[in-house]
C-alpha cells in the first residue's frame, strides 16, 4: 500500500507522537523531535517506498533514545504499547482498549483497530464501559496502521484464530461479537474482556486496579 503526502506525514505523527508519549520519563517533545528528524534524514531517500520508512523511522528513533538513556544515565520507563484488533473495531477492541488503560491506572499505551472497520460504533460498547466507570474516550473506529501494527509490544486479535497481521507478542481472544447483541449478551461479553485483560496486565507486571465499578455496586 503506498503512502500519498498527506498520508505519510500522518503516519509520522503518530510515530512522533507515541515515542513523545513513551518516552516522556527521560526525553522532552523537542528532543524526541529532534531524533525522529535524524531519523528521517537518514531513512528518507529516493527509490524507499514511504510505507516502510514510518515503522523504520520508529524502530531507529527508538534504539536511539533507549541509547541515549543509558549513556546519559537518564530514566528510562517506557509504557508497554497495547493494540487491540478486531474485525471492525466497533465494540470489542474498543471495550479491552478503554479497559487496559482504566485498569492499568494509564501505565500501558492502548490504542484499539479494525481489520475492515465500518465508521459505527456499538452503542452498547458505551453504556458496558459507563456501568463500569470508564469514559471511551476515542469512539472513532479506526483501520490498522502498519506504524502503529509495528511498535506494539503486544497484538491482541479478539474473536479471529487466524489473522495475516504479525508482532512481537500477538495473542488471540475467541470472544463472541456484540454486533447486534441485546444489552445483557454485551455486558456478558464485557466481562470476559474485563477478566483476559486483568490477566494480560497482571502477566505483564502492571498493577491492576482490584475492582471496577460495576463490581462494587453489585
């Protein structure tokens, strides 16, 4: 898939903008800026296809800061990056994403996608997350990027066995889809979200918080 302008500077934001976020601990916005442009400079050469240089351009800015951190003893933290896939990114992979950054108390970076999203949300992803005290907070269903599909740490599939997309950890979920489910099947759904996502944080040594919402009024 070839990138137009617009398309790739789109992609390189949101590399600036998740290394900005994941390495806040050690590094400003105007010094992570200004590894990102090094890389650029170095990775953006004729003949390159565009769709490759976003992740590259991550991968180089990444080792760079991770570098510097060691040789200048500065701290380095980084927040494991979560991506939640599923088929259309109306409720399912939106309901774990607003799930992982609620219970992980925002210490993982959670981004949710879809392999053919449909531009609607399920209307009861909402209403499961509210009884639970959560906010969704980026309801717009979204396609998977192949930057962002690159640097996550670990790929959550939710409800597909198979799958052509590829990470460093990817894990598969076979959870029901809500789509035209009533209110109770949802909420069902929601708490075997609830239960693997707790089970993800917990593996990845990331204090859980011990109850949502909707289990201290039960």
């Amino acid at each position: 898939m070839e990138l137009n302008g617009l398309a790739y500077e789109r992609a390189m934001s949101r590399v600036l903008e998740g290394l900005v976020e994941r390495y806040s601990d050690g590094f400003s916005r105007e010094e992570v800026t200004a590894v990102v442009a090094r890389g650029r400079a170095d990775l953006e050469r004729p003949g390159k296809h565009a769709e490759f240089i976003p992740s590259l351009v991550e991968h180089w800015a990444r080792d760079e800061l991770v570098s510097l951190a060691r040789a200048q003893g500065r701290p380095l933290s980084p927040l494991p990056k979560l991506l939640f896939v599923c088929e259309h990114n109306e409720g399912r992979s939106q309901v774990a994403a607003a799930l992982a950054d609620h219970l992980s108390g925002g210490h993982v970076l959670v981004r949710s996608a879809g392999l053919h999203p449909t531009g609607r949300l399920n209307p009861h992803a909402t209403t499961v997350l509210a009884e639970r005290g959560i906010e969704l907070r980026s309801p717009l269903p979204s396609e998977v990027q192949h930057d962002v599909l690159d640097a996550a740490d670990v790929i959550v599939l939710i409800g597909r066995s198979r799958c052509p997309l590829t990470g460093r950890r990817t894990l598969y979920w076979p959870i029901d889809d809500p789509y035209a489910q009533d209110l109770p099947t949802a909420r069902r759904i929601a708490d075997q979200l609830e239960a693997r996502v707790r089970e993800l944080l917990a593996e990845l040594g990331i204090p859980v918080r011990e109850r949502t919402r909707a289990d201290a009024l039960a």
